[in-house]
C-alpha cells in the first residue's frame, strides 16, 4: 500500500505555498488531503502573487474557490488575526483546537501516513499554531484523529533584511519545532531560507517584485520531489520510517532541500547534477558538515526502463558525492530512483540533514537580542511574551546546535573507526 500524505499549511504565505502545489500538482499520495488554517479569513483572500497566476492560469481560480469553500479551517477569536505574535497564534490554537482537530480528521489520515505542515516562521498565526498542533496530533490527538507520528514541517525563515520581531520569532519557532516542553516536537524539520533562494536563483533587484512567486516555485518542487520515492514509479523507495526514524534515533531532524532541476540527460551526468544540486542549498550551509543525506533523482521513465540511468548507478554516485561533501565517514544516506512517465529531464533533490546551523544563527542573532531585551511586562496574559518561557527555548536550542556540532565533529575525526579497536581491530 501507497504511502499517503496531507498537507497542513498554517498561515498566509503557507497557504499559497500549499494550494499552488495541490493545484500544479494534483499528486495521487494526497488527493484533496490539503487543509489551509487562518486566523483571520482576509488573509484567504487572493493577493497579488496569486492574482497573477490567475491571469494566466484562469483555471486555477476555480480550483481555489473549491479549496476555500472544503479546506479552510478559521480558528481562533482575535478579529484581527494574531498579526506577528507567534504567543497569540498559539494562544488562538490552544483555544479553538477542537475546531481545528475536526478538520484534521476530516483528511481520513492513518497512523500510518505522513502530514506535511508548513509555515512561515517570521509570522505570528503559522509560526505560532504549527508547532502546537504538531505537539497536539502527535501525542494527544483526540477523538475522531488517529495518532500520527510522521508529522513532517517545512519552515521558511524570513529574509535578511526583515526586521527584528521576525527574526526573534523565526528562532522561537525552529526551537519549538525541533522541541515542545522538553520533548522532541516535528519528526523532520525541512528549513528554507527566503535570502537564500533568492541568492541561488540570482533575483536581481529588478525582479523582487516576482520574489515571492519564484521562491514558492521552487519549494513546491522541493515538496513534489519530497513525496516522490512514495509513488508507484519509485525504483527504491525510501520509505517514510525512514524520513522520521532514523534521524530521530541519532538526534538529527533539521535538513534543508538542494535541488537541480530540468536537467537534460543527453548533457549531463548524474554526478554533474548532483554537484549542481550540492551548491543550490536553500538555507546556509557550511561546505562539509552535512551528516545526513537522502537523495531524489526524478527521471523519464524510458531512460530507467532503458537501462541508462539506474539505481545501482545512483548509489555509485551518491556515494562517491557523500565522500567529497559530507562531514566524514560514517554519514547516513539514502537514494531513490524515481521513473516517472512523461518526463523529458531530470530533476534531483538532495535533502541535507545535521549541518552545522550557524550560518542560519548568525544572521537571525543579533535582531533576535535586540527584539528579546526590547520586551517587557505589557500586554495581555493571552499575547504577553513570557521571557522565562524562551530562555528554556534559547536553551532547548543550544542543547540541539551543541548535539549537532558534536556529531560533525565526530564524523570529521574519523572517530567512527576509532571502535574498531574495541573488537581487537588494528589501524593497519
């Protein structure tokens, strides 16, 4: 049985993010298993990015009426929304999470299958909803809901320009997503990086005013390549435990997406494509302290069934690439050939896990500290900011980026051989 997968997308950005993809896509593993969560319905409204795409794509107007009208949930009592205080968002999903659940369950989810929520982390309504509702399905998910476990979230941090609040609330919501209370929260967190992408797609000035529309292409391509090895084309699959499973046991759940797409196969190489993927990382990454990888390549089905791109030639590739830009020996891997009718090129998503996450720190730091000691006692019991409550998040954080450093560190001294000798092995 098919591997089946919804999509939970908390807040404005987030929303387009997923009906774009539901209506380009029309992927079998999630039929209609797209649910779009607000706190205020004018944030449904079509704005300009999408307002676009309708012109050229009248047919996609319809198809968003159709998901406004069965898939939109509107939570909360804040006639406002929750604006950019991720404290409220999550106050108005505590609240009204009865409302909420019964439109999870209503995606006719099992245990079994996989939930992809995505979210803004500079905002208030998804930054703040999201990690709840992962905490809340995952553990105590209520009547008419089955437990689901493989809770998957992609967080898109806000770009570098943007203003202090932002970026206090982006760290607030990855710590919150790798942990609530003390508990490992999401089973993956996929992190892209808004300045990152732009630098990668070389958005010039010029062009920001399309900004938003090309870094969502790029994401909803990095979701369709996600879901991919669960598809009847799949030549290996990697299967879903292995998404959520395997990091968890080593304490590795943040990756982000490298992608090479429309690659022509009469040109380049498989190892050409990963290495162009390698350096389209979208968030910061340090070269060489990835400690994990899983690897989609998406090919036309005639060059696989042909016998010119396999499998077997995949894992050759992937392993010798893992040796030039992983952090060492001993680095978990993973690939997946996908045949997919149809096709003319070649698309490849390396999905980069337990980097080092300085580069995303160090930009997001310093406006973090200002906006933190800017805060005070003001404000309501329901949207006050409790500093007491984030420093046990900065401190969840710390424990996380000290475990992640630790491992590259490891890897990159070849400590992994050193218990060799334990079993009476030699160096020789």
């Amino acid at each position: 049985m098919l591997t089946r997968w919804g999509i939970i997308a908390s807040g404005q950005g987030a929303n387009r993010i997923a009906f774009l993809y539901y209506a380009k896509y029309r992927n079998p593993a999630i039929e209609d298993r797209v649910l779009l969560l607000n706190t205020t319905p004018a944030d449904l409204r079509p704005e300009a990015p999408l307002e676009q795409i309708f012109a050229s794509e009248p047919e996609l107007r319809k198809e968003f009426e159709r998901i406004r009208r069965r898939r939109v949930c509107i939570f909360g009592r804040a006639p406002s929304g929750a604006g950019n205080n991720w404290v409220l968002g999550e106050r108005e999903a505590m609240d009204d999470y009865d409302s909420i659940r019964r439109y999870i369950a209503d995606l006719r989810l099992r245990s079994s299958d996989v939930l992809l929520g995505i979210t803004t982390l500079g905002g208030g309504t998804g930054n703040g909803s999201l990690p709840y509702i992962i905490h809340r399905v995952r553990r105590n998910p209520g009547q008419g809901l089955e437990r689901v476990n493989n809770f998957l979230a992609l967080g898109i941090l806000p770009y570098d320009f943007e203003g202090p609040q932002r970026h206090f609330n982006a760290i607030c919501g990855l710590a919150r997503l790798l942990r609530y209370e003390g508990e490992q929260n999401a089973a993956l967190v996929i992190l892209v990086d808004n300045s990152q992408v732009e630098r990668v797609l070389g958005i010039r000035r010029g062009q920001r005013a399309e900004r938003y529309h090309r870094i969502n292409q790029e994401i909803i391509r990095t979701i369709h390549l996600l879901i991919a090895p669960s598809s009847r084309w799949s030549r290996a699959t990697i299967d879903i435990a292995d998404y959520y499973q395997l990091p968890s046991n080593i304490g590795t759940v943040h990756f982000t997406p490298c992608l090479s797409l429309g690659n022509d196969p009469e040109v380049l190489s498989l190892e050409a494509m990963l290495e162009s993927a390698s350096g389209n990382a979208m968030a910061p990454v340090e070269r060489g302290t990835g400690t994990m990888a899983y690897i989609v390549v998406a090919a036309p089905e005639e060059r696989v069934t042909g016998g010119e791109i396999t499998q077997e030639d995949l894992e050759d590739v992937a392993r010798e690439w893992a040796s030039r830009h992983l952090a060492g020996e001993g680095v978990l891997r993973y690939t997946s050939l996908v045949a997919e009718p149809g096709r003319s090129t070649v698309d490849v998503l390396i999905l980069l896990g337990g980097f080092s996450l300085r580069g995303i720190m160090e930009k997001s730091l310093e406006k973090y500290r200002r906006f933190r000691d800017s805060l005070g006692g003001g404000g309501d019991l329901g949207s006050r900011i409790d500093l007491e409550r984030v420093a046990r998040l900065e401190e969840d954080l710390r424990r996380y980026i000290a475990l992640t450093e630790e491992r590259i560190e490891r890897l990159r001294s070849g400590e992994e051989h050193v218990h060799l000798r334990e079993w009476g092995f030699s160096d020789l």
